[in-house]
C-alpha cells in the first residue's frame, strides 16, 4: 500500500517540525517524531511527502463560480474573492480544490512571499512536496456534526459543510458563536441554538490540558447541543491531521506557477541504457545505408560512363543518354528482341544459320535482312539438295522454321531465298 510522509511545520519552521509515516488509508506506518526539518528527510526514502502550514497563514473558503476546474478557474478566483482579501490580489496566491457535492468549490489564499519562504525552508533541507495543505484541512467534515480541534490557543472548527473558521485565543463555545452554531446574545446555560440549519452535534479533539481548560465550557455546549463527543489526541495532532489530509482532502497549494513540474528527466532514466542502443543501433543503420548509397552513386556513375562510351561507338556523334534503359530497350527491338527477357529472335536465328553453314561449306551467303521478327537471306548453293540440308538444319531445334521461298539455276550454281522465323509466328 502506498505510504506518504505527512510534515507539519509550525509558526517558526526553522526551528522544529513534526512528522509521521501514514498509509494511504490513514493507518500509522511510523511513530509521530518532532525535531529539525533536516532529520524528516531520513524518513522519506520513497514516500510522498505532504506538508501541512500553520492554518493562520491561509485563508480557506468556498466559492461557486461556474467554471470548471484549471486554468481558468485560477484566473477567475483572484476577482471572486478580491472584496474578501485585506492584502493585493497580485500579492496573493490562489489554490482550488475538487467542487463539493454543494456546488461550491473550497479555496485556498496565501501571500506569495509566505509560500515562497516554506518552499525555501523545505528545499535548504531537501524536502520536495507533493503537496502543501493547510493544517484546517486536517479536522475531516462529517455531515450532520459540527467538528472542532482545539490546541495550541487555536480552534479550527466547520459545520460539516462550506462553513470553516481558524480562531485564534477564542473559546470552544466562542468558536460555536462564530459559525451561528449558538447565540450570541446569551452565554452559559441561558444560550440557545441559533439557526436549525446548523448541526446539533459536537465532535471536539483535543489533549488532556485542553480537555481540562474548558471543562466549563464543555458543560455548556452539552446543555445547549444534542450532544457532544470530545476525543482525546494521546499523541498530539500530527496523527489525527494526517489520518485525513492523507486521502486527499484540502487544496493543495501548489498550482499554478507553484505547480510541480513534469521530471521528464527521472521517467525516462530507467530507459536510459535501452535508448542508449537504440540511438546507436540506428546511428550505425543509416550510416550503413549512406554508404551503400554512396557506393551505388559510384556503381551508377562509372555505368553511366562506360555505356556513353560504348554508345558512341555504335553511335558517333550521339549526345549524352538522359535515359539509358530507353536506349538499351530501342535496341533490343531493333534487334529482335521481344518483351523484356525475351532472347533476340535476329541473334538467334543467325546462330542457328550459322550451324548449317558449317554443316555445308560450299553455300554462300549473299544478303540478309530482318523485319518484324522475320529474316530473309539470299545464298547460292551447289544444288537443291543443299537448300534442302540448310532449311532441314535450321528448323531442327523447333525454335525456328526456315521455308524455300525462290530458287533459280544461275549456273553450275543454284541462288535461292530462305526465309527464317520463330515457329508458329
């Protein structure tokens, strides 16, 4: 279960502070401990810390603006509560808290130097909050029951609702007076109720010096309440402030300007080494693809030049090649190339003349021409017979048909026209 460390500093911070460990359901992880700020920090190890200041430094209300909660609900409370604030509203800092269930939406006010100063006072001793709440908001508000702390000459007291007052060198009963709880007109066993809305209950905390101090007013505010409990504080206040500011009651003051930053910084550190890899796995990625680019552009411009070159020779005069492919695929059809990976028929067909060449020596060949995938070639042979050989010779592959297509005596010699093609063209 979670844990948070809950500080409270007093009047003169600098010289002592309380302490105590809490669960995030209120239960004590620690004994309460008092001593210098310094010494808190021992006991913070991985725990929030929630500081709570002296309820006399802030000013603590409740508001109904219609304005959600945020940025423009910061701005709108300096003029909502401009006629209720002695000091200058740009003197002043404004802290909201979660809308009640009333509609009203509790508000804390401090002087921005005030704030400033504890904030000092917690950094020197290397204490970061989480949280700064005043200490009023450590006395819970029970529906129905009028709640009230009474120690250190202070009353912190609420009805229940939006009605909370810090009252300084005051009385019990005087502190009922001031939230219409009695009144005021009477005092003693002649005081009656004031208005019925208020709770009729009382719930006091208080230590035993207290309880003993106004034992007379307890007498009275039983006589004139329905009922009252008071609750002895064994261990001081500490315990009972942090079993309620633990659960996220009150207004934390720090928002705004005051608000604590992301620490992008400590999110990220765990990832340090893997991203360490990463940046490095794609450093050395892309400088492997630069240099595979590098060496292509090399590859590509030593092509480029050794076709211009060859080019030229088929070519004299030609002018540079803006696109070799098309060039190269010209040729091809010229010289009988098919569609791309088809061998050319022109190249083709000559080997296979050439073999029956070979195979009769006495022929020669006058004139060839190709056209549309078909070669014509004229050749004087000794005889017919010989014509026969060379067309038997070329169409023996079945790749290519040759056809007889004239012959004429010219001679001891026989002159003839064969013409070649792929079979079944």
């Amino acid at each position: 279960m979670p844990e948070s460390l809950v500080i409270r500093i007093g009047a003169h911070p600098a010289e002592s502070a309380s302490w105590i460990a809490v669960d995030s359901a209120g239960g004590r992880r620690s004994p309460p401990v008092t001593g210098p700020l310094t010494e808190a920090v021992n006991d913070i190890g991985e725990r929030a810390v929630i500081v709570l200041v002296p309820s006399a430094e802030v000013l603590t209300t409740a508001v109904d603006i219609p304005v959600k909660a945020g940025a423009r609900m910061l701005a709108a409370l300096p003029y909502a509560l401009e006629e209720f604030v002695a000091d200058d509203v740009d003197a002043l800092h404004f802290a909201a808290g979660t809308r009640r269930s009333s509609g009203r939406t509790p508000v804390s006010v401090v002087n921005r130097e005030k704030l400033r100063a504890w904030l000092t006072l917690l950094a020197d001793a290397g204490i970061h909050p989480s949280s700064l709440v005043a200490e009023s908001y450590g006395l819970a508000r029970i529906p129905g029951t009028i709640s009230m702390l009474v120690a250190e000459d202070q009353v912190v007291i609420n009805n229940g609702a939006d009605v909370e007052l810090v009252l300084q060198g005051v009385s019990p009963g005087d502190a009922l007076v001031a939230i219409g709880a009695l009144d005021p007109g009477t005092d003693g066993d002649e005081s009656a109720a004031a208005a019925t809305s208020m709770p009729r209950h009382v719930l006091v905390y208080c230590d035993a010096g207290e309880d003993e101090r106004f034992a007379h007013d307890w007498i009275a505010i039983r006589q004139e309440m329905d009922s009252l409990d008071i609750k002895i504080l064994a261990d001081g206040v500490l315990p009972r402030l942090a079993v309620t500011v633990v659960t996220a009651s009150g207004v934390n003051l720090l928002q705004g300007e005051f608000g604590k930053r992301s620490d992008y910084t400590s999110l990220l550190r765990p990832w340090k080494y893997a991203a360490m890899l990463l940046v490095a796995f794609v450093a050395i990625s892309l400088g492997a693809k630069a240099a595979d680019m590098f060496r292509l552009k090399r590859q590509e411009t030593a092509l480029k030049t050794e076709f211009h070159e060859q080019y030229r020779q088929i070519s004299p005069g030609a002018a540079d090649v803006v696109d070799p492919a098309a060039v190269v695929s010209s040729l091809r059809t010229r010289a009988g190339a098919g569609s791309r990976g088809t061998a050319p028929v022109f190249l083709q067909s000559m080997e296979q003349l050439s073999r029956a060449m070979q195979q009769n020596q006495a022929v020669r060949i006058e004139a060839i021409s190709y056209r549309s995938g078909v070669v014509d070639v004229r050749l004087s042979a000794p005889d017919v017979a010989t014509l026969d050989n060379i067309q038997r010779v070329v169409g023996e592959t079945g790749r290519f048909t040759a056809a007889i297509q004239s012959t004429d005596q010219d001679g001891e010699k026989v002159s003839s026209r064969i013409q070649i093609q792929v079979n079944g063209a």
